[in-house]
C-alpha cells in the first residue's frame, strides 16, 4: 500500500521540498576541516554532553537497514519490524549556553496524539501504534530550567522535528546545506506534517559551510570557535545531513544522525536502506564516520535510533 501510494505519486512528475518554513543562510562559528578534530580532543571537554531518551518506537528494517547489501543477506535479515529509540541530545557550554541536536517529541504527542500533526492518516504510516513516549520535549525542559540558545537538526525527517512544537518560536534552529529547499518526490507525503510540526512562525538557519579542505571529506564548522563542538556536513541519508563531533567532559562524542540509523549497521558499516534519499552519498558518508571515528581514541558513537555501546540491547531507561 505505501509502495503503491509512493509510486503514483511519484509518476505524478512533482517533487517538493520538505517544507515550506523559510529558511536564510546564517554565518556562525569558523570555518573548520577535518584534520583539526582529532588535535582537539585532547584532555577533558568542555562540555557537559547528555543523551536524552524521548520515546521507544519500531521501523522498518527495510528502511533502516539496506537489505541488499551482502552483508545483510548473509546474516538473513529480514523486513520486519525492528525496535528502535527517538533520541535527542544536550550540548551545554560553560561560556555559550545550551543546545540541542534534534528535538525529542513535543507534548501534544503524549497528551492528545489525534492532534498532532502525525495524528489521524499519518499515524497509520508511521507505526504510531508502536511509539511509547518516555518523556517529551516540555517535561524535559521543566526539570533541566534553563534557556535553550539553539536547536541543531540532523536532519528534518519528521522523527527529528516532533519536539519543536515544545520549543519556544525564538530559538534559532540550525539545519545543513539545503535540507530545507532540495526537492523529492517522498516529501509530498510529509510537507504538511513537516510544516504543522515547524509552525511559528519561524525561519530556519542553514549554516554556511566552507569548502571541503580536501576532495571526499565532510565540509566542517567549529561551531562555537573553540573547537569543542565541529559540525560535519554528510550529505546522502538527506541532502543537509548532518553529523556532529563533542569534545565533552566525558570524551569525544560521534553523533552520526540517521547516516546510520542502527547498531548493526553501524558495527557492519552497512548503511540504510529505504529511508535514504541518496544512497551513493550516503555510502560516502558512512564510510567517511567509520572511518574517521576509528582514528579517534575513546569516542562514544551515536547511531540516529539505536545506541552503539550497549552490548545487544536498547539502553533501559
Ligand atoms: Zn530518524
């Protein structure tokens, strides 16, 4: 049925982009590359890094896992359904306040799901039915008071924009390279949820990336110019990916958003499947997190919906 839906609209001939909210190019923090990471995460960081478990739900694997590669076909994996974490993170700086990267789920969620925006239809294709939200975004913020400066998004599928409802229409939120202006067929679908999540007013920051320093690398910003928070731009799982590296109190943090989106493709480097937009960039991306995590000593790694570090098991709340 979705395949169906999918595919005529596709044969429509329009593609959209992912929202209609404005957004204006933004110059903030230095332009960066990846050869000053590694330097910089000497010692202990800066910053205060917190994970913060917004709800349980389940995916497709076949979206979450390509299952064509080899080496998913050599472990027999199957499309079923896999369980899987909405997650966002807290960057709080001494000198420069807090952030978030994405936005966990907004309160209407929890209290009155039929009107939100992936109420009623929506709620069908997204397997609603399977999310258990543990804490939303507003509660989250009443017992961590404290003013929010501004809102990273890995990306803006609509599982990392369900909290922004709970964030005050004044944060900036940060996006990457044309997250919000590429166009794609799939978009039809969620515009309109995308855009009720995203009501504000508001306008979004794109940041301005430098070039590459080198051909085949992310493109990176030091985003409060003291290199404890590098912003890496991994185009692929969407056009404006983006990752994120914390130098924190608690050691360097790889935050790889849904360039992959599970432990297991992370542990196989095999990257998502239907989800993906760009399936070649993401390719790239992916190896370019693998690989460059493995030249950094400690780092904790954080795939989109499932945690790395917990030996077979979703983190328990
Ligand atoms: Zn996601």
């Amino acid at each position: 049925m979705k395949h169906l839906l999918f595919l005529l609209l596709a044969s429509l001939g329009t593609a959209c982009a992912i929202t209609s909210t404005p957004a204006q190019l933004v110059e903030v923090g230095k332009p960066s590359r990846v050869d000053a990471i590694k330097p910089a995460l000497t010692g202990q960081g800066p910053i205060q890094f917190r994970k913060v478990v917004a709800a349980n739900w389940a995916a497709d694997r076949g979206g979450l896992i390509q299952l064509e590669d080899p080496k998913a076909k050599a472990a027999g994996l199957k499309n079923e359904l896999e369980d899987i974490q909405i997650y966002f993170y807290v960057i709080d700086h001494p000198t420069f306040g807090r952030y978030l990267i994405d936005t966990g789920i907004e309160s209407t969620m929890k209290e009155k799901p039929e009107d939100s925006p992936v109420g009623g239809m929506m709620a069908r294709f997204m397997n609603m039915d399977k999310l258990v939200i543990h804490q939303t975004t507003r509660d989250w913020m009443r017992q961590n008071p404290g003013p929010i400066k501004g809102v990273f998004l890995t990306h803006m599928h609509l599982d990392h924009i369900m909290g922004v409802p709970d964030l005050d229409p004044t944060i900036p939120i940060f996006i990457g390279p044309e997250e919000s202006t590429h166009k794609e067929f799939r978009y039809l679908f969620t515009r309109g949820a995308t855009d009720d999540f995203l009501e504000g007013p508001r306008t979004l920051s794109e940041l301005n990336f430098p070039e590459p320093a080198a051909p085949g690398e992310p493109a990176v910003i030091d985003f409060f110019g003291d290199q404890s928070l590098f912003v890496l731009s991994v185009p692929g799982h969407t056009e404006g990916s983006l990752a994120f590296v914390v130098h924190s109190s608690a050691g360097p943090q790889l935050i790889t958003g849904d360039t992959c989106h599970t432990r297991w493709g992370w542990e196989q480097n095999v990257t998502p499947g239907e989800f993906t937009e760009d399936a070649d960039g993401n390719r790239q991306s992916l190896d370019f997190l693998k690989q460059f995590s493995a030249t950094l000593p400690g780092v904790q790694v954080h795939p989109g919906h499932q945690s790395a570090t917990a030996a077979g098991k979703l983190e328990t709340l």
